[in-house]
C-alpha cells in the first residue's frame, strides 16, 4: 500500500490498465492530473476543444478493444463533452470521462465553474460518479473501466473535485483482473434453445441475416462469419455493422434503411425469416418495414430493455439475451454436433441477382463533380488496413453505399446521434489506436466546420491522416430533405461565400492540401492524395443540386423506396 494524492491514484490506475493515450484539455479544476502525468508513459493529446477530446477517446474505442479516456477540466469544458458522450452513448461505445470539478465543498455554491454533472449526464451516460470523501478511487476507477465495456458499452463519467485530486489516498495497486472477471457474461444458449432456433431456420426457405453494431468486434465479426460460412445466408448491416462481414461478398448485400442500397431494400422485402443480431431496431431501418406483418423475426441482443420492447411491438418468434458472438458459436457447435444444413440455393441466388442488377449510380454526364464519383473513387483505395472517418451527412451515407468494408471496426461514424463535426476528431483516436493503419476521414464542408480546429491538431502532431473533404456550399443532406418538404424553397442551407478550404489547411501546416472543381482533374488529383506522406487534405468541389438516392420517406416502407433517376436494372 503507498499514499498519493488522488491524481496521481488516477494515473497509476490508468497505467494498470494498460491505458496508452489520453485525449484532453487542460484547466485549472483538473491541473493536478495534468501534473500527475509528468512522470507517466501515457501520452496525453490535447485537442482543440473538449467535445473533440471526448471525440477521440471514442474513437480510440470504436476502432480498438481498449477504453478510450478523456480528461477535461470544470463548468464549460463538461458541457463541452455532452455531446461527445451522449453520441458514444447512442451507439453503445465505451468511453471514461474524468472532469475537473470545483472542490466539494463549493458544490452546489454558485461556484466559478461549476456545473452539476450527474444531472446533465443522467440520460446521456451509462453511469455518472461523484468522487466524494471516503470513496476509495482505485476501485472505483478500475471498476468504471470494465463496466463500460460489460453488457451493452456505453461511457461513463467521473466528475473529481479538485481537493479531493490534491488529498492523498491510498494506492493498492489491485490486480485488475478482479474487475474484469466481475463483468464476465457466462450466458449461453441452450441444447433446447438451439433446437427452437433451428426448427424455425429449418422451416424458412427466405431467410436473412441483420447485423448491428453489437457485432462490431473482432469476436462478433469472426462469429457471424464463421456462422456464415456453414449457412450461407445472405446477409444485410445497419451502418454501425459495416465491415463485421466482407460487404465484398456477393451474399452481403450492405447497409438497409432509408438510404440503404437498392438491393439490400429490395431483398429485405423477400425475405421470411428476419434473423437480428445485435440490433437496436432504429426508425431509420425499422419504421413500417414490410417484415414487421408476415415475417418470423429472431433476435439475440445483450440489452434487455431493447428485447422487452421488441417483444412487445414485434413478437419475435425467438429471442435470446447476452453476448452476441457466444450465441452465435453455441449455435454453430449445435449444428455441428447434429449435422445441420441449409438448402437455400434459389434464395441465394435471388440474392446474387439483385446486387449485380440494381447497382448503385450516379449522373455520370453532369459536367459538375459528383460527390458519388468521389467516393466511389475512393473506394478503389480502401483495403482491409484502412480505417474510415465520416462526419453527417450526404457524404456519409454515399461513403457507407460505395464503400466495401472489409474488417470490423473499420467504419467509425456517429449512427444514432447523428453528430456533425464527428469526422476530424474521431480520426485522430482512431489513428492512435491502430498508428499502422491507413486513416482517411470523409466529411462535409458543413460537417467539418463543426471541429475545424482539430485541422490544427493533425497538422501540428504530424499525424498521417487524409482529409477528404466533399463541399457543395451547402448542407446537402437537409437542403435535399427541404426540397421534398418545401418545393424547393431553402431556408439557411446554402452559403453565399465559397470558402476555400484547402487554404485553411495549408495554412495550418499541412503537407499535402489540394482543391479539385474540374471532374477532368479529379482522377490526378485523387491518386496524388492517396500517394502523398503526412496530413494530406483533399477538397472536392462538388455539384450543390446533387440529390443522394436510393432514398426511403420517413415513415415510409421499403416498397416506397426512391430510386432517383440513374439507378437502373442491368
């Protein structure tokens, strides 16, 4: 047992933890953690604000298997990373957030600075925890980093009084190998669980795989494709599950919803048996679908709130609560053991034949850039290494249509919260997570706007990180919505003044910054940006009237899906 003062309880803990980075920004209610770290190995990278510090510890997560952490200081620097935390929130991302606070005492004063953090976090975080006096902060942290990892992920926040970073504690140094077996989820289907399952795959002649995010992971992915090798079952993913199967394989028909492909929205209509797995039945995919009425669905998900719900509204004629990938192996094992196959040949060629017949397309003859030609340029550059950003926005949906993922957690982007400015500071968690990885963030002149300051941190770190930048002058995505809503009158989507953006870049030091408006300069462009070392920025001038298809109205139903006037039957 040694005595320290709490901050540097923190740090040693963090090291414990095998914790690498830190993402932050300094401030006087959280100085003693700063200065604790003077003489740790973990590096601490400071943002241009919190709401992209909390950004990039969650990137760090989305893209590895470790917690991200952000440290931020008190009052403004908090509400900065709501937004951060209640997006990680939304998409079950695990994230530990420690904020500076005024010393107990003054809580609840009126103090400089202080803000009530339990009650702004409440419905935006898995857990909130005020360290007060008497608390033992060791447990408390080491138990805080497996929780929000355990069960449905989600971020948690520490708010830590500045007496009580200054006040000394004791360290143990506990093996955290107890917390982490606390969480251990040791539930499994089953011999009569896997019997039921397979009565019902064995009587459907239609069936189709759901893949969500709660399969985005390096388990989840190597057990839907093990499952899938012995099945062949075709399958489609909302946008959190890309690359948690190939999406190269002619069965993965892509992402479904409302700007799904047209294939996956065509076969989902066929289907009779709606496998789900790790789902959270988002209205963008699931509001009036036509599986809702005459369609066995089965599911398995870890969150037990989402199956009461499901139970209620779908009736699903399966269901199981827990870990998504040991579901999967115990009912592989089960069909192994008994000898289970599937006779799905017409239905996987129904499905070989949509995808090679409705391919998605573009206006190829406009004289002006398509911010589809970009990104379907791109996608000849994306191998199994590469790890994609995205802000919100057209461009993340066309990056989510013409990219084909390969490996899970390869494809970050903000799915339920939908954030703008996600992209920028996102990529840079992401590269310190995985330093070996092509890192290329997508995003939007609106979106990017939002974080533009973390140009700055890229460029100042040197990181190698690729900036492709979509600027039609407007928000697209909405100005698309307002001509369907309003017969084309716009109200503040367009921006009067072009900005060039590849001059902010230069000037913050980066080494590659190219604008490209003319379609007959794209290609050189594009292959010079791919080509170049360090912070590389590629703007591309796009056409402002460019509508994104296929497209499902809101509270439509597959059989209403838009195809837009390119996308065609080969």
């Amino acid at each position: 047992m040694k005595e320290m003062n709490g901050a540097e309880v923190l740090i040693k803990c963090l090291e414990d933890l095998g914790v690498k980075h830190i993402f932050g920004y300094t401030g006087a209610a959280i100085l003693p953690v700063f200065h604790a770290l003077r003489h740790s190995d973990i590096e601490i990278i400071v943002n241009s604000n919190e709401q992209s510090a909390a950004f990039s510890a969650a990137g760090y997560s989305r893209s590895s298997n470790r917690v991200g952490v952000a440290i931020v200081t008190s009052g403004p620097a908090i509400t900065n990373t709501l937004t951060s935390v209640a997006d990680a929130y939304g998409d079950s991302i695990p994230l530990l957030v420690f904020a500076g606070q005024v010393p107990e005492h003054k809580i609840g004063t009126d103090s400089f600075q202080h803000i009530n953090v339990r009650g702004i976090f409440r419905d935006a975080a898995k857990k909130v925890i005020q360290l007060s006096n008497g608390d033992d902060i060791e447990t408390i942290i080491k138990d805080a980093y497996y929780f929000s990892k355990s069960g449905k992920p989600g971020p948690v926040v520490i708010d830590f009084p500045l007496d009580k970073q200054i006040k000394n504690h004791e360290y143990h140094g506990m093996d955290v190998k107890r917390f982490e077996g606390s969480y251990h989820d040791d539930r499994h289907l089953s011999e009569g669980q896997c019997e039921n399952f397979f009565k019902l795959l064995l009587n459907s002649r239609r069936p189709l795989l759901y893949l969500g995010g709660g399969l985005n992971s390096e388990s989840g992915s190597q057990a839907v494709r093990e499952f899938n090798e012995l099945f062949g079952i075709p399958s489609v993913n909302t946008l959190m599950a890309k690359g948690v199967v190939d999406e190269r394989h002619d069965l993965n028909l892509g992402m479904l919803g409302m700007f799904g492909t047209p294939y996956a929205n065509m076969l989902i209509q066929e289907n009779d048996l709606f496998f789900a797995i790790g789902v959270r039945w988002d209205d963008r995919v699931a509001e009036k679908v036509g599986f809702a009425i005459g369609t066995d669905i089965a599911y398995i998900d870890i969150n037990p709130e989402k199956m009461h719900q499901i139970k209620i509204e779908r009736s699903p004629k399966f269901t199981f609560i827990g870990d998504a990938a040991t579901a999967l192996r115990d009912l592989l094992n089960y069909a192994r053991k008994h000898n289970i196959r599937l006779d799905i040949r017409e239905w996987q060629i129904r499905a070989r034949y949509l995808k090679k017949s409705w391919p998605l397309n573009y206006n190829r003859s406009s004289e002006y850039i398509q911010a589809a030609k970009v990104i379907s340029m791109l996608a000849n550059h994306v191998d199994e290494s590469t790890k994609i950003t995205t802000g919100v926005g057209n461009h993340q949906m066309l990056a989510a249509q013409y990219l084909s993922m390969q490996c899970p957690k390869s494809f970050m982007t903000s799915g339920s919260f939908g954030t703008m400015g996600f992209s920028l500071p996102t990529a840079i968690g992401v590269h310190y997570a995985n330093p070996h990885s092509g890192v290329i963030a997508i995003d939007g002149d609106g979106s990017l706007r939002m974080n533009l300051g973390e140009l700055h941190t890229i460029a100042s770190l040197d990181l190698p990180i690729k900036i492709l930048m979509l600027n039609n002058r407007s928000d697209g995505m909405v100005q698309n919505l307002q001509d369907a809503a309003y017969e084309g009158v716009r109200t503040g989507t367009q921006r009067p003044k072009d900005v060039n953006f590849a001059e902010i870049a230069r000037s913050f030091g980066f080494s590659y910054a190219e604008r490209v408006s003319n379609r007959n300069d794209l290609n050189v462009k594009m292959e010079a940006f791919i080509d170049a070392e360090g912070p590389c920025f590629l703007e591309a001038c796009t056409d402002r009237e460019e509508v994104l298809y296929p497209k499902v109205p809101a509270g439509g139903s597959y059989k209403d899906m838009i195809l837009g006037p390119y996308i065609k039957s080969t």
